[in-house]
C-alpha cells in the first residue's frame, strides 16, 4: 500500500503576475521538477506550462491531480458559466483567460483552483508556521496586499474570494496628501500600504531609506492598523506577514509596538503578553504558493 | 417518532445588558413561556432567571437542553478555566459572573453558550431572511456595535469572539472633532457610530433629527463604509443590519447610496446591480437572539 500511495504524483502551478511556477511532488511534497516561466501572453506561457507538464510525464510519471495559485481576480464558484476564468484584470491580455479549462484538457486530470494568499495560507497550514492552528490569516505585503483566512481548518469564502487589500483605512496624520495606487478607492490598504504604493512615493526605491523616514513611519502605522483590524475581524490565533515589503530588516519589530499603541489594551491577553508570537513572519517565503498549490491538488487527487 | 421529539423542550436566555429574555418551547422552536427580567445585580437577575425555568418545567415539562446568547465579553474557549463567565466587562457587578455554570448547576441540563450577536447571526441562519445563506454577516447597531459572521454554514470564532465593533476607520470629514465613545480608541466603528455615541453627541436623541443634519450624514458614511469594509473583508453573500439604530425611518436606502459611492465599482456584480438584496435588514428584529439561543440548544439537546 504504502509504494502505492508515494509513487502517486501532484502538479502545481503558483500563477503571479510576474512568474509562472510549475513542479511537479510526491504525495509527501517533496519536489521532483520545477520550472520558472515568466508571464508573458498568456497562450506563450500557458504552452511554456504544458511543456513543463509533457517533459515531466516522460521524466517522472503521470500525475493525478493538478493545483492552481493564481493571481485575481478569479471565478471561485464552481457553478459560474466562467468557473477557473481570470476575470477583469489590469494584466494586458489575460482577462477572460481559462485556467482551469486550458490545463483539465491538456492533461485530463482533476484540476483544484484558488487564489495566489489562499494557496499560500494552505501551504502555511500544511506545512508553515501555522502548522496544526486553525484561525490564522496569512496576508501578503508584495506589489499588492492579500490575506487568505483560515477559520476553523477552512479557507474563507464568499460570494468570490477576498478583497481585504480594499479596506477603507484612515491616512497617516503625516500622509495626507500621498496618491493611492489603488484606480478605485482614494483611502484603501493596498493604494496606500501595498509595495507599489511604496514605489509611486519613492520611485528609486525604499529598501535602502531608514525606518524613520517618514515613507516607513506611515507604512509601519498602515502595517500595524492592518494587524489590529485583522484581530478585531476575524480573532485569529496568529497573523503571518509574507510578501517583498515584509523583507525589509527591523520591519517587524517596529509593527509590533505601533501595534500594541493602537489596540491600546483591547485585545486577548495572549496577544498583549506576547505579541512577537502573534504577528510572526512566513517561513516558507517564496515556497508558500507552491506549497499551497500541492495542497489543492491533494485535495482533489 | 413524531410524538417523542416534539415533546421535546428547550430552554434559551438572550441575556442582555438591559434585560434578560427567557423562553422554553418546543423542537419545532414554537414559544411555549417566556418572561423578561431586567439587567440588575447577577444574583437577582439569575435567580429570576432560574425562577421562571422551575415554573415552567411544572407546567410544560422538562427542557433538554439550554442556550445562552450572552452580552460580553465572554469566555467562548471550552477548555479555559473560566469558560462560560463574562469576563472583565464596564457592566457594574458582571465581571467574572459563571453563567453557564450557574444555570448548568441549576437545570442539570447541557448548556450551549455564544454571544450575544452570534446568537442572533444564528437565529437569522435558522428562521431569518438568510435562511439557507451559508456566507453571510449579521450586524447589530445598538448600544454597541457587534457582528455575528457565518461562512461556511459555520460562525467564524479564533482566539475569543469577533470583535468587529473596534475596528479602526477614518473618520468622515464633517466629524474631525467628535469625542468617541470607546475608552480604548479614538477612532474605532463603536466609538464613532455606535447608538450610545450618536446619544453623546446629541443627548436629547438624534431619531427626530432629519437625515440631512450632520450628525445623520456622518452616521450613512460610517455604516456605509462598515458595510464596504465588510464586503472586501468576508465577502459575504447578505450583509444583515439589526439593532436600535436601525429602526430610523429612511437609513436604510441612505446606507445603500453611500456605499455604492464608497465601494465605486469594486464588488461582485450581483451586488453592484441589485445592492437593496444584498444590505437587508433584520426580518427577526427583536428575537433574532432568542431564536438564535433556541439553535444553540438545539445543537446540545
């Protein structure tokens, strides 16, 4: 029973904006193929994933299951006449583009289909810090701003996935007159907090800019009132920061005080105790998706 | 079979912070007694409480099973040592009260124990205007403001209950100057839109004051954007609004106007195109939390 069960493979694909990510595992996640695709148009890079898939079969076996991470917004409902379609997107040429068709054709297997943060908070669950908790948030700080949830051992969702970059938040007394990046709303998460928001006040970069500048000081009080919403809306257990922005060193630390100022006492005692447990960084940076997309697809195998 | 289970009895409380409202009835959830006991020191609104269960177990019969819907904080961890208490709470002589241990010492019966909005949001699932809705957010806008969130079919619970009321929001531009009325923050949705702060801004009572005065305008403006808020943070399928508040002629399509204003675009169509079914009010204002303490029973009984 039990060769039967490792020999069994699943395929991944981590979809972002920039790159594609495809691997092909063993039943117990470990990776035998990976390949980096850049997101280009999407019939060049999808056929660059079948490839992938085609060279891996040859190499290492069929798979029985596929999983997608993808970037959104995305058709979630499974009973939507554009169920597994990318919808609407900023992305040149990928709106309207069937994921989940494209590859449940090529390679005839089951296909599992979720959104780039809820892949990575399964892979957090599966395999990350968060291991064996079942309420937390994991939320990425990149480009964009995303959190999926985790309540009670399950993803979160609703009519569609979750928009939490697009929480109306209140500006930073010393930024007031800063554009948002967000095209929708002039005072939301992502238009004032995301990593291209960073960029539009800063063009030649942050990383190297103290966290005293005033760009930081502003960024560690929205990173902060994210925490503090995140614990008041969904109480979780532990809240883990992944994402580009979230890599900038003495970051965290800082997030932690101006958390505890804001909250101001109104909290569990086991977040006010010990707030460096609570508000913790990814360990999987980079590998979250991944390891979320093979999740999915052991979901369906 | 039939004659057996709807023989059954069931007891709830809804205990508030003004009243509590006792009932027993039968499976099928038919009122049988029921009595409300005013909010006053614990050990006389309990044994009033208990009271009322001893003369209806002489004349309906015995109940199976009790559900409290509780006013908080709570204690919600069944393996803490003070489960089922109100822990620290302004409420003068509540803190540290054991509900679920005086009433399961009283009845000897299984108690069921959520809060006081969870009850409700449980109510609204089981005989409301979501019934058979599995997504979807119950918000009250009383004295306080809270929200009892279902997904999944399940209500959403972590570490301790939502405490949705204290997110931080910015304030409306016609409002700078405005005291809140949470001790903890400056600009929380409780402090700035709750019932007993609109009392602190008007005292002689703002539900004569047309929804033009400034006071109203502020109030559309909050609970639009906590309704826009709830929308990216849970995405519901039907934001409910129950509460004192809400009892205002006229709020309602205000409510909705704003928020389409404040959300501009960034929603599931299903919403944008028809947002008067999808922000509803209560259909159970008023007993929502002791229908919803009935279900708690129910799923101990």
């Amino acid at each position: 029973m039990n060769s039967i069960s490792t020999a069994k493979l699943l395929g991944a694909i981590e979809a972002g904006g920039t790159k594609f990510i495809c691997v092909i595992a063993n039943e117990a996640g470990e990776i035998l193929m990976r390949r980096t695709i850049p997101t280009e148009q999407p019939q060049k890079t999808l056929s660059a994933c079948d490839d992938f898939f085609v060279e891996a079969k040859l190499r290492c076996g069929s798979i029985s299951a596929l999983g997608i991470g993808s970037f959104g917004p995305i058709e979630l409902n499974p009973n939507a006449n554009d169920y597994g379609y990318i919808k609407q997107t900023p992305k040149p040429g990928w709106s309207g583009t069937n994921l989940v068709g494209f590859f449940s054709q090529k390679l005839g297997v089951p296909v599992a289909f979720d959104t780039d943060v809820n892949a990575a908070a399964l892979g957090e669950h599966t395999h990350g810090v968060t291991q064996g908790c079942d309420n937390f948030v994991y939320v990425t700080v990149g480009t964009g701003i995303g959190a999926g949830v985790i309540s009670g051992g399950l993803l979160v969702q609703g009519l569609g996935h979750l928009e939490f970059g697009h929480i109306l938040i209140p500006r930073h007394a010393h930024d007031v007159n800063a554009v948002s990046n967000c095209p929708f709303h002039e005072n939301c998460l992502e238009g004032l907090a995301s990593g291209a928001s960073l960029n539009l006040r800063a063009p030649s970069g942050v990383s190297e800019l103290s966290l005293d500048h005033p760009i930081w000081i502003a960024e560690i009080y929205y990173l902060a009132l994210m925490c503090a919403n995140l614990t008041q809306i969904y109480a979780p257990e532990k809240i883990v920061l992944g994402g580009g922005v979230m890599l900038k060193q003495g970051l965290l630390p800082k997030i932690h005080a101006e958390f505890l100022r804001l909250v101001n006492g109104y909290a569990h005692e086991r977040i006010l105790e010990k707030v460096e447990s609570y508000i913790v960084p990814s360990a999987l940076d980079g590998v979250a998706g991944v390891v979320g997309a093979l999740a999915l697809a052991r979901s369906v195998s």
